[in-house]
C-alpha cells in the first residue's frame, strides 16, 4: 500500500515553496505547479488555494519576515479578512491562511497521508468523526408516485418516509459545484440547493443568505435563476391573510427571478452590470471594435455616451491632469477629455485588446498577436512593449503592455493617445528646473522611506493611470530597500516642461541577499497649478550585482 499513499494539498504546497518560495511573486506560474503536482482527487482541495493565489495572498506571506511571529500572526489576519472580503466562508478563509502558513514553515503541522481510496480533505481535517455523514438509498418512490434521489419528493415536495428533516449522522451528504461539501439541503458556501431536492424555503442557509447583501451578478454563480428570497411567515389570523401572505411571496419571488435573468443593468445607485467588460451579468459579449487602440470594447476617439453605451454607468468619476474625467469601471479605468476617451488602463484579466489579449497573457501571445515593431523600456521590474497606431483623427496613440521579467507574463496594459505638440507655450517664460530636479529627487527619496502613497501622489493622473491601481503600484516596490537618482541632467525644458536623464541605483531584497542594479533613467515633469509632477518615466538596466 505504500505506493498508494496520497500527500496532502498542504504537504505539496509546502515542498513546492521549499523549492522556490519566489514562486509566491508568480501567481499564474505558482498555480499551474500545483495544478501539475495535485493529483486529480483533491482538485477540489487545490481551487481555495488558487483563489487565495489571485488575491495576492502569496505576496502579502513572502514579504513577510521568516522570524516576526508578531508579524506573521498580523499577516495571517489580514490575508483571512481579504479572503472573507471576496466572499470565501470564515472557516474556510481560516483553513486557507493555515495553510499558507504551514507551507512557509510558519507552523509545524503533521503530514497527512491519504490513500487513493480515501484521499481525504486536508482543508477539513479538523472535523470530528461524529460529524460524518453516510449515505441514504439511491433512490425510493414518493406516494405520489415519483422516482426520487434526495430527501424530498421532486414533484411534490413531500420528505422521504422515515427521514427527519433535520440533519444528523444519518444525513445524505453531497457535494456542491462549486466545491464545498454539505448535509443540509443549501450549499453553506454558495447558497446552491442540493440537486434532487425541493426548495421550501425554510432551511436556516436559507435564512442566513438573506442577511447578506444581494449582488445581482455573483449572487447565484450556479444557477441560471437563482434562489428564491426566503420570507417571514408569521401566523396567519385567517384564510384570507394566508391567500394574501401567499401572493405577496410568489410576486416578491417573480420579481427576483426577473431582476436576476434580466442580470439587472443598472441600478438605483447608478452601478454599472459591466456586461461588457469584467463580470458580466447576462450573456452579452465584448463589443467588436474597430481600432488597436481599444481596451474592453471602448477606443480611444470614443464619446462619453458611447463609453456609456458599451459599459453602461460608471462606478465614480475622478478628477484627472491637463483637464480630464477619469471614470471608473470594474476592471478598468477611462481618461475622457473634452467628452472624448483619450486613455484606458486595464485593472484586471477580464478586459482585452481588439486581438483578445489581456492581464496575464504572455509576452509570446503579445509578439504572435502584435508582431516585435515596438518600442522597449524598462520600469520598477517590467518590461515594457509599446506599439504605436494612428487614432481616427490622424493622430498618434501608444498600446503599453507591461511585462513581469520574472515570468514574462502581462501585468497591466494601458492606452493613451498622444499629446500633440503644444505651440503655442511661451519661449520666454522662466523655467524652474530646479524644482523639477528636487520633485525627481523627492519621489525616489519616498520610495526609500516606504512612503509609496506620497510617491504615488507625485505622479500625474494619466502616469497613474499607466502605473494601475495603488495597490499594484505598492506591490511592486515590496522587496525595494532603497532608490537613489543622482546625475540628473536637463533635455529639454520649457515653462511647463522639464525632461531629465538621470542615474538610479535600486537596492531589492532577494532572499537573504541585496540585489542592487544600476539603471539609466529618464522622466519627464510638468508644472500643474505651481507643483511639478512626474508625467513619464523610462529607465534602462545597466548592470546589476549583489552585496
């Protein structure tokens, strides 16, 4: 039998990061190694581990310090309360960090050793035996006459003869699609009503979804129509109060079911369905688009009320440079001026190009789609790829896709139109360059400090827009100890516009070690209401060594 014995999830989560624990840096990379190493029983075990991957969980254990208890303790809840954010169940959020945890060697937890007949749960292992369940005959015959499988007649309702309704340790357990493991007649991870059983709407899962928030495009991921809302049933003082409590629930039921097939496209709070890019409500497809310059069915040239018209009501409106609305959508940002679109930056994998590239796409799938005519720079970590197109009105605009070096994989792309070359700036107006130098000077100083939101602030709306969310901006910088500019030198310069070469030394952890690399930079300032702000940036590695 010892060629039949199973390792946990969590044992081979564990030896994978003994081998390279960079792999947390790697979330695509790290969740096809275990996909490889899983065998195919414990899938189901595997799918909370990827998720929590997609979370940035990985990041969040990596950057922590091996021998911070305190730390690591605080690590831990912050990564159960982001995974409870996105929806996972507490126990289940809690089984998931605890894995996390043994895998990095936080913990010390025995092996456990399955075999491929009884692979187990290693998320589950916890539960007591008595809280087992068996399972009840495949099928019996209702009164009415009906074949059944589960525990309530399908045709009318009625409890198999002899079973309580109230789970126990002779309970049919079963398993729901979307993973979890059940006894009672509702899903407690989804929601989802055992297949086979009717639906009576007194079930206390039933209840408990009630007091959740309802949101009209996840609420049901595994039904077409969705569960119906549970109801307060109070004791009827007569027929006809029973006849009316009846009627009211079937149009409160009717209602629901039609908001959620219709996936509700827009809502009192102006909330966008986004069925067009990002989670999609209904079955409506990206739009097609006409031009490379495209991101999630919009391109740059488009109106607002096209913008609109593809992806409906925005989810906030924000002030942007040079005169600009950004609206926000799910998944991506929109830089509109003068009521036209003139930058896009994506903000998750759902949003794709004209040729169906999106966030994680490899830098492979971007030469086959895009060709190699492009123009390459290098940028805290990525590489970056920009191809050049001509807009509908004769101009120029740039699509950016932001590659990890690491794992040549697509982190953020963006797309903007280029600025035409302003004439009319004064040629006399005094030009202060030195302040432009000490804002560049400042901004690497705050990255040295870890004050990543001031450097954050330092940017302009359309370079934040490039750079993505604060969020994605902070992770990068993680492991960077210390950046230094240093030689700056003047291009080019006008009342407005500062452009400056420079020499930056970056210090980043890398282990146990310090990687320090060299790098030839270039950025470009402008002067927005008396303050200097970095509108773009490039630098070029030009050795690298370890201390």
């Amino acid at each position: 039998m010892e060629e039949n014995k199973v390792r946990s999830v969590r044992d081979i989560f564990r030896q994978i990061l003994d081998e390279d624990r960079n792999l947390l840096n790697s979330r695509d990379e790290l969740s096809k190694k275990l996909e490889q190493e899983v065998p195919a029983a414990l899938t189901r075990d595997m799918k909370p581990i990827q998720t929590a991957l997609q979370q940035n969980i990985g990041e969040l254990f990596l950057a922590t310090p091996s021998d911070d208890a305190e730390k690591q303790a605080a690590v831990c809840q912050q990564a159960e309360e982001l995974l409870q954010q996105d929806g996972m169940l507490q126990n289940r959020a809690a089984d998931v960090v605890s894995t996390f945890a043994y895998a990095m060697g936080w913990n010390d937890e025995p092996e456990v050793v399955r075999t491929e007949e009884d692979p187990g749960d290693p998320l589950q292992d916890e539960v007591p035996k008595e809280a087992e369940v068996q399972l009840v005959p495949a099928s019996w015959t209702c009164a009415c006459g009906t074949e059944n499988t589960g525990r309530f007649c399908t045709s009318c309702g009625a409890p198999q003869a002899g079973i309580e309704d109230t789970p126990d340790p002779g309970q049919t357990g079963w398993t729901c699609t979307c993973g979890q493991q059940n006894t009672g007649r509702f899903c407690i991870s989804c929601g989802s009503v055992q297949p086979g059983v009717a639906d009576t709407g007194q079930s206390s899962a039933m209840t408990t979804l009630a007091m959740q928030p309802i949101d009209p495009v996840n609420a049901y991921p595994n039904s077409s129509i969705g569960l119906q809302p549970p109801m307060y049933q109070a004791p009827p003082k007569d027929n006809k109060a029973k006849i009316l409590l009846v009627a009211a629930i079937v149009a409160l039921s009717a209602v629901l079911v039609f908001f959620v097939v219709r996936g509700i496209g827009s809502s009192a709070t102006g909330d966008s369905s986004y069925s067009s890019v990002g989670k999609t409500a209904g079955d409506k497809k990206t739009p097609t688009v006409d031009s490379d310059l495209s991101l999630g069915g919009v391109s740059i040239g488009y109106s607002v009320d096209k913008l609109h018209e593809v992806l409906g009501n925005e989810k906030e409106q924000r002030k942007g440079d040079y005169g600009t609305t950004v609206y926000v959508y799910t998944g991506i940002k929109v830089a509109v001026k003068d009521g036209l679109i003139v930058g896009l930056t994506s903000d998750g994998t759902d949003v794709k190009t004209k040729r169906d590239l999106h966030e994680g796409s490899s830098l492979d799938d971007v030469f086959s789609a895009y060709g190699k005519d492009y123009q390459l720079s290098e940028y805290d970590g990525k590489d970056l790829y920009e191809y050049t197109f001509t807009t509908k009105d004769g101009g120029q605009g740039i699509l950016r896709f932001a590659v990890v070096k690491s794992s040549n994989v697509v982190n953020y792309i963006s797309v903007r139109a280029l600025q035409k070359e302003n004439t009319t700036r004064p040629a006399q107006a005094p030009v202060d360059v030195q302040g432009a130098q000490n804002r560049l000077l400042s901004y690497h100083q705050a990255i040295s400090n870890h004050n990543l939101k001031a450097a954050y602030n330092m940017l302009t709306s359309s370079m934040q827009n490039q750079m993505g969310t604060y969020g994605s901006y902070a992770d990068g910088y993680r492991m960077t100890l210390t950046s230094t500019a240093g030689n700056l030198r003047v291009l080019s310069s006008d009342a407005t516009h500062v452009q400056l070469s420079y020499d930056l030394r970056a210090r980043d952890r890398a282990g146990n070690r310090v990687l320090v690399q060299n790098f030839s930079g270039s950025a470009e300032l402008v002067l927005i209401n008396g303050t200097w702000y970095i509108d773009s940036m490039a630098a070029n590695k030009q050795g690298e060594h370890f201390e």
